[in-house]
C-alpha cells in the first residue's frame, strides 16, 4: 500500500437488525407466503442476507382485497390533509433511519455507500415530502376540482434503485389517494420490507401499503387482478409491452417507466473537466445499472482523441469493490444473470470490431464484478450502441456537425435521457428542443428530484413520476 | 333558359395533400340512411393506410417546427375556410345522415366552433401542461409538453363532421400529424374537410384522411412502427382491445373508445393526451 492508497473505510453493518426471515406485508402485517421462500443475497459477497416469502397469486388475492378495503372503508375518506401528514411522518421516518436504510441498500443491491447514502435515501425521504404536501391541494394539480383517485395501484419496480423507485411508485399514489399493492425485484426486496416496518410505526391505517415480494410470476398476478385499477411498471421495454398487452381492454390505467439508451452529446466547446466528470456520472453512476445513463456518447470529432485520453485517465481512478466502503465508487454489478449480459453484450462489442478498454482492477474473491469499460471505435449499428446493456459500460461515437449529433441521438426506439455539453446556450436550447427524450440534462447528468418529472418518449414507456405531472398518473382525468 | 346538369364530385382519399384514388381500386356505394346512391366513396387499402403513415411523418418536422402562434392561425383559417364552405357541408350531413337542415346545421356550427377553441389553445396549452420546477439544487429546470408524433386515428363513426374535427383539431395543436380513419357510413364529409385542409395553408401531410372500413384499415395503423399514438375514441364498435394489444408492440399511446357527448367535447386533456413531456436541466451556478 502506497501513500496514496486508501485504508479500507467500511460502514458499518451494526445498525442493521434484520431478521433471518420475512414475510409478506399484507394488511399491515407480515404474513406468510403461499410460494417458495427465496434467499435475498448480497451481490459483492454472493452470501445470503435474509430469506424472502414468495407470493402467489392467493396472496396476491390478499393483498389486493387488503388494499380494496382500506381504500373504501378508510383511505378514501380520509380529508387531504390527513392523507398528506401520513406522507410527512413516512418521510421523516425515513430521515431518521437513512444510515440503516443506506446500508441495507447498499448491502442488497451491491451499490456504493457514498450513492444509497447520498443519493439514494435522501431523495426516497424528499419524495414522501413533496407528495406530501400534494395531498390536500390536488384541486390545484391541473386536473380540474376534485380529481379523484383511481383505486388500487399494483406497482412493480426494478432492482435498480429499489427503495427510491418505491418511494417514486407509493408516495404520489397514496397522495392521491389511491391505496398500493407493490412488488419489488426479487434480487432487491430488503429496503421494501423495511419500509413495511416505517409504515407500521407511521401508524398507516392497514392495507394502505402493501408489500409483496416474488418474482416474475408474482408481478404478473398482481399486474393482471382484476380488482386492480392502476398498473405503474418500471423495468425492462420487454416486460413492459408485454403489460401494455396485458392491460389492454380492460380499463386499467397504465404508466410505464422502460428502458433507455441514452445520448450523452459532447459538442467541442463544452467545459471539458466539468463534461468528463459527467460522462462518467452519466453511465458508472450505480455501476450503469439506470435506464437513463449516458451509455451512448457522442463526441464531436475534433475532440475526440482528448475527451477518450482523459476519460481514461480518469476511468482509472475509479474505486472498484466493496460497496460498503465509503471510498467506493463503483459497486457490484446486481446479480449473476445481470453480470451475464453485460458479458455478453461487451464480448459482442469487441466481435464486431469496437475497441474495449477498462482500467486495471482488483476484485474481491466472490462477488458479481465488472471492470468499467470504455468502446471506440463504435458504429451506430452495433449492438452495444443500440441495446440497453444497464451496466458499466461506455460506447463512443463520433459525430461533426449539430445535425449529425442529433440525427444519431434520436436514431433508437428508446427516448428516456440525453445530455448536452455546450458553453453556447443558444447551441443547448436549440439541440435539447429536437432531442426526442423526456429529460435533458445540459451541462449536468442523471440529477433527480421530486418536484422534476422524468418519464420517456418512444419505447422507453409513457407516463410521468415526479412533478405536478407525476400526479396525473394516480387521478381520474389525468392523462392516461 | 337552360337547365344547368350538375356535376357531381368524386370522393377521393386525402393523403400527403392530394387526393388519389385508393391504390387498391376499389370503391363502396354510401347511400342516404334510406339506400339512395350518394356517391362513391375510395376504399382504402393497407397500402394507402402506410403511404398516409409516411406523408404524416414527412410532415411532422415541419408542423411541430411551427410556432405555435403559427399553428393556431392554421386551425383559425381552418375556422373560417369551413365556415365560407358550410353550406355543402350541410347538405352532405344532411343527405349522409338523413337529418334536417338544422340538425345538420348545428352540427356545421359546433365543428366550426371546435376549430375555433383548439385554435386558440395552440399558443397557451404548453403554459398550462407545462411548468418551472423548484428543483433543490442550483438549476434551471422546467418541463414543457411536445408533439408525440404521427397519430392515427379512428373517428367516431355516427357523426359525418363532428366526431371527426373533435379527434383531428386537439391532435393538431401541439403539432402532431393525423392519419384518420373517417365514419365508415358518412365519409363524404370528411374528404370534403379534406379540400378545406388543403386550401387552410395546413401543410401537406399534417392531416390524411382515409375512407372505407375501420376494420380493415386500422389494425395496420395500431401495429405500424412509425404511428406514435393510437386515438380509439371512434372504435368503440370495432375488436378494439386487439388494436390495443397490437398498439403495445411499440408502446404506442392509445386513448381508449368514447361514446356520446364526452366524444366530441372539446377538452384540454385531449391535446394534452397526445403530447410527450420534456424536462430540461441546466446548471445555474456551477460552471
């Protein structure tokens, strides 16, 4: 270990007083499931953390009736205001036990400390706070007087950000007034189940919140009961079309949150240091597992060579390893199927003729890891240039004229993201209006926050979270 | 004094702003309610339903390129060209539908007025759907809604004007392109709109009108990779969930069927349907 080298810096996992095993949340208690109980692993160690109940479709049943009821016999007819200080007691619950959640988060999903810690849970608490505050104002959400709510939502997130999409998916939902049924990714359910307990000691009235864990077959009863009014998916464009054509004709109000491929624009008289810094937030940011990384860059010829050398250089000064420590700053990648496909993608990547780079890295011993990885060389055709490869890997392209970088910008089904690098604001605005994508970020990347609407164009789904817009996804005379 | 041997009009589609005949060749007999021949009308094919879809996607760059200021005198001359042509308007609804001059006439004045409404909401819709957000952090952040696309449409199929200007002129506004599919049983009206389209300085493409069976036509339209948004509103009486579940291969943005009053009424939430919301973040400070 040289002077410049960093000691270990753990966190520690003392707060933590998880159970070996967890059920349902059905009704405001933890109950027993029907299916198969799973074990929930640690990606960076590959050992189990707790195991997991199963829901199947009985359960589902449940938890869906748990969630009728307490719409009609109580959510529903609680005024705004109450709806909204339940919200508020939720987010200061989880201010007080963000370091337990960060860690539980980073301890199940593999990323980095300094990201749950950071990013990740203080935006869970700030969307409970926002929506919070919606409650009792929703005559002013542009909706016209009164809107109403929907009913039961049945919510399925991704293993991404799991607690963060939670709180995407429950708290306008439950602003609105609607009550939820929601399912997290099977390799990620931990933070959910904590959630359980906040909601418990928020006093929530039963069956507001309901959590049940599973996998695919899971997700699918609750996304085809019938007794539910609402579906919000946030996942792959795979699975979501097959919910679209699940939902179809049966009056269920749908949003969905889908994959993405976005362009990060690098024009030649962007702010370098600053655009180098965002190119790599903009696809190692939570080891590029995010449906909007900057994972296509496109950077004007003229700099090409330069933005390449010190993305390197910067490339390896990446930490890679263990996500508890404070000084990592790339994770583990989520789960052994995960690591396959981005595996796959990147050796299809090299078979078709890009170039591959990542820096030197020492691994753990167990553990799911990738190597930050840097393509050139990469043509629009290639496969790594059009499919979502959700993990830490960059491809380069390059482009000469505005009308070029936008032209290939827009040349995918997706349209979730896109960044643009530019000193000249007359450059920005004009390129971001033609970009078809439902969020821009000039000068920055991956910035989230309640009061911001994210959502997609195209393939990359339909629907709005965050906002005023995000509202409309939970009201009658909202738009879809 | 002579008397003049009408000359009567040949009901073509409307496309990329000419009218041509469908490519298939084929034609159907529309008839007053009674049976008596009106004219006949172009039975479009698959092929005149994907040719629609390629005119409205040339014409999408240049219609949602528009200022809305633009776009909204567009719709206004629409106004005022169908207003100076209403009385064959009248007549058409009258002999299609078998309804007298002044249920015909009323419905002429509500189509007017309708273009009249969505005119006017060209330069404002995108200050009320869209809005700064107080973002915690020092940017600049504001969302604002865009044209989805080329969307195609199936008219709502009892009225010959109506239904028809009340799903086309709130797609319009944001600077979406049509295809439309018109009522199947009253589609003289629609191609007759068509020539007021194409004499309202609306560019060519931005609207295409299609005649002859839902059925037919819009299963090709509710799978087709290039149409954005899918407005079912008029399908009601179609195998509409199977154009929905088509519609989902692409994730196309579908408004479901509507009946009655609530299909024609003008509505906000109609322009906003078919709009995509874009978020732009910009530091304030940091660079």
């Amino acid at each position: 270990m040289s002077f410049l080298d960093y000691a270990p810096a753990p966190e520690s996992t003392a707060l933590l007083n998880l159970r070996p095993e967890y059920g349902l949340f059905i009704d405001g208690e933890f109950t027993d499931g029907h299916g198969e109980s799973f074990a929930t692993i640690s990606p960076a160690t590959e050992k189990p953390i707790a195991r997991v109940a199963s829901a199947d479709a009985s359960d589902i049943d449940r938890a869906v009736a748990a969630a009728r009821k307490a719409y009609e016999k109580r959510w529903s007819t609680l005024s705004g205001r109450d709806r909204g200080k339940y919200l508020f007691r939720i987010a200061r619950l989880v201010q007080e036990r963000a370091r337990e959640l960060a860690v539980a988060e980073s301890l199940d999903n593999g990323k980095p400390i300094k990201e749950s810690r950071d990013v990740d849970v203080p935006l869970v608490a700030a969307w409970f706070f926002y929506y919070a505050g919606w409650a009792d104002k929703l005559d002013h959400a542009g909706l016209g007087a009164n809107p109403r709510a929907l009913g039961v939502a049945g919510q399925v997130i991704p293993w991404n950000f799991p607690l963060l999409m939670l709180a995407w998916k429950i708290a306008p939902a439950l602003a609105a007034g609607n009550t939820v049924v929601l399912k997290p990714a099977e390799t990620t359910p931990l933070t959910a189940l904590l959630f359980a307990e906040i909601v418990q000691q928020a006093g929530l009235p039963a069956g507001v919140v309901n959590i049940v864990t599973g996998a695919g077959e899971t997700g699918r009863a609750l996304v085809n009961h019938t007794d539910v009014n609402k579906v919000a998916f946030t996942g792959s464009t795979a699975v979501g079309r097959e919910i679209a054509r699940a939902v179809a004709g049966t009056g269920k109000r749908l949003t969905l949150e889908l994959g993405g491929k976005a362009a990060n624009i690098v024009f030649d008289d962007a702010p370098i240091d600053q655009a180098i810094e965002g190119i790599v937030n903009g696809i190692f940011f939570n080891q590029g597992h995010v449906c909007c990384a900057g994972s296509r860059l496109l950077v004007q010829e003229s700099i090409h060579d330069e933005v390449v050398d010190r993305l390197k250089a910067r490339l390896s000064t990446l930490r890679v390893g263990d996500p508890l420590d404070k000084n990592t700053d790339v994770g583990a990648i989520n789960s052994a199927e995960q690591l396959e496909r981005i595996r796959t993608l990147s050796e299809i990547g090299e078979a078709e003729g890009a170039e591959r780079w990542s820096p030197a890295c020492e691994f753990p011993e167990n553990g799911f890891w990738f190597a930050p990885t840097i393509f050139t060389n990469v043509a629009t055709s290639h496969r790594i240039a059009r499919e979502e490869i959700f993990g830490p890997v960059l491809s380069v392209l390059t482009f000469r004229t505005p009308a070029e970088a936008i032209a290939k910008a827009n040349n995918t089904p997706y349209g979730l993201s896109a960044g643009i690098w530019s000193e000249k604001g007359s450059r920005i605005l004009a390129v971001a209006d033609k970009l078809r994508a439902g969020v821009v970020w000039a000068n920055t990347f991956n910035r989230f926050d309640p009061a911001s609407p994210f959502g997609g164009y195209k393939e990359s789904g339909f629907g709005r979270e965050g906002g005023r817009h995000g509202l409309a996804a939970y009201l009658e005379g909202g738009v879809r | 004094m002579s008397t003049h041997l009408s000359v009567p009009k040949t009901y073509k589609l409307f496309v990329g702003g000419a009218f041509p005949r469908s490519e298939s060749g084929r034609v159907y007999e529309v008839t007053t309610p009674k049976g008596g021949f009106l004219a006949n009308a172009a039975q479009a094919s698959r092929k005149d339903a994907r040719d629609a879809v390629v005119a409205a996607r040339a014409a999408v760059s240049g219609w949602a390129g528009a200022t809305a200021y633009n776009r909204g005198q567009v719709l206004y001359r629409v106004a005022e060209v169908l207003e100076g042509r209403r009385a064959q308007f009248e007549e058409e609804i009258a002999a299609q539908q078998g309804v007298s001059g002044a249920v015909a006439r009323a419905q002429v004045d509500e189509a007017i007025d309708l273009w009249v409404w969505y005119a006017g909401w060209a330069d404002k819709f995108a200050q009320v759907a869209g809005n700064a957000n107080p973002v915690a952090g020092p940017y600049f952040n504001i969302s604002v809604p865009e044209p989805t696309g080329v969307v195609a449409v199936v008219a709502p199929q009892q009225s010959a004007l109506l239904g028809l200007v009340a799903t086309v002129a709130p797609a319009l506004v944001a600077g979406n392109t049509v295809v439309v599919v018109a009522s199947e049983a009253h589609p003289l009206s629609a191609i007759t709109l068509g020539e007021v389209l194409a004499t309202s300085d609306l560019p060519k493409g931005v609207v295409n009108v299609l005649t002859g069976s839902p059925a037919e036509i819009a299963p090709w339209l509710a799978s087709h990779d290039d149409v954005n948004a899918l407005d079912l509103t008029g399908a009601g009486e179609l195998e509409w969930i199977d154009l929905e579940i088509a519609a989902a291969q692409t994730l196309k943005r579908v408004l479901r069927p509507l009946a009655g009053a609530d299909a024609v009424a003008p509505s906000l939430s109609r322009i906003t349907a078919l709009t995509e919301t874009k978020t732009v973040w910009h530091p304030k400070s940091l660079l």
